[in-house]
C-alpha cells in the first residue's frame, strides 16, 4: 500500500513527463504545492524505488513507479466514467470527485466498476483508461487549432482541468465522439467557427477553448 500522496505525485509526474524528467518547478505548480515540499517528496520515492531523482535534473519514474501511476489514473477514470454514466454527474464534475475517490476503494471495487461499464477503453473526457495490465492506447490526436477548414472531424479528448471550460463545452455538445466540421478560422489567433454533423447550427469559440479540445480525422 502506498499513501494518498505518493499516488498523487506519482501520478502527476506521469503527466508531465514526456521525454524528459520532470522540474521540482514543474510539479509544485502542478499539486500547488512549495518547492521544499516538492524535494523532500522526490527524496523519498526515490528512497521506495519509484522515481529516479536528481536535484538538477528532475525525477522520471522507474517501472515500479509508472505501475502505481498507471494503477491510480486506472482507477480516476474508470471513477469518473462511472459517476458520469451510472449517477449521472456533469462533466465539470466527476474529475473533482474522482480524485476525492481514488485512494479509497479497493481493486476488486474497481473492477467491478470496470464489469457495470462494459470494460471501456476512455473516460468521459476522452483520455484512454489503461487496461489492468498497466497498457495505456496511445492517441493520434491534434489540437482544433491545427485542424483544416471543411475536413470533419471526431472530438477525442478534453483537457479537464478547467470545470467550468467543461461544463461550457458540454452545453455545446463538443464532446468526444462528437464529428464537427471546421467553417471557419480567423488568423491572429482567433476564434474557430465549426458545425456538429447533422446540427444547421454554427459555434464560433476562442482559440484558448480550442487548443483545449483535440481532435482526430
């Protein structure tokens, strides 16, 4: 068993990780937490195993650590998808409650959770839920921002950490799986004009909102 806090910070430097370690910057602004905090953190996982860690180059996980961080997002999104399906939560709410959830309930909750649903393979934003095994589908996704006037297009997934962008999102219906064209894009950064398939009506959002949703042909 590992604690709440080690499943959070394990969790975010999987998130921020990408080819390189992760900044004790980086994560204190991510768990809004004080750098101290942060390095006596990453001094401990690396005491367990789980991180590699140097105080000038930042912290990667090791194979023990991505397979907490993956058990835990496993367990955040199936949380979520099954708040948003099965109690009916709005979007701008189930991240905020699952994470309150997470560290709570046991595997055998959660793969009876995991049976109700179907064995899904994404949560309500549209990220991929890993398999059990600790796999996580890699999506070939672009920013809206980057998509191309008249070719349509399907919603794969929302960044979450903005509830009220969500719920804004949602009373749109720009959600994943959702086709939408693209109209319109004004240059200088502006606004994106777009329908969604068999809507005649016309959405026009800010470019901030639309870096936000990613999209695939």
């Amino acid at each position: 068993m590992v604690s709440q806090a080690v499943q959070d910070y394990l969790k975010a430097i999987f998130k921020l990780q990408k080819d390189s370690p992760v900044s004790t910057t980086e994560l204190a602004k991510e768990l809004n937490v004080s750098g101290a905090s942060v390095t006596g953190m990453l001094k401990r996982l690396a005491s367990m195993g789980l991180v590699e860690y140097n105080s000038y180059h930042g912290a990667k996980l090791t194979p023990s650590g991505e397979k907490v961080a993956l058990e835990t997002i496993r367990f955040h999104r199936l949380l979520e998808l099954y708040l948003k399906e099965q109690l009916h939560y709005p979007l701008d709410k189930v991240h905020e409650e699952a994470c309150k959830l997470e560290h709570f309930i046991s595997e055998e909750f959660i793969e009876r959770i995991n049976e109700i649903l179907g064995d899904p393979k994404f949560d309500p934003h549209g990220h991929p839920i890993p398999t059990k095994e600790g796999f996580l589908l890699n999506q070939d996704e672009i920013p809206l921002t980057d998509a191309e006037i008249g070719v349509s297009y399907t919603i794969g997934h929302l960044e979450d950490d903005n509830p009220e962008l969500l719920a804004y999102l949602e009373s749109l219906g720009l959600l994943p799986g959702t086709v939408i064209k693209i109209i319109e894009k004004l240059p200088f950064y502006g606004p994106i004009s777009l329908k969604i398939k068999n809507s005649p009506k016309t959405h026009t959002i800010g470019f901030e909102v639309a870096k936000r949703i990613f999209v695939q042909k």
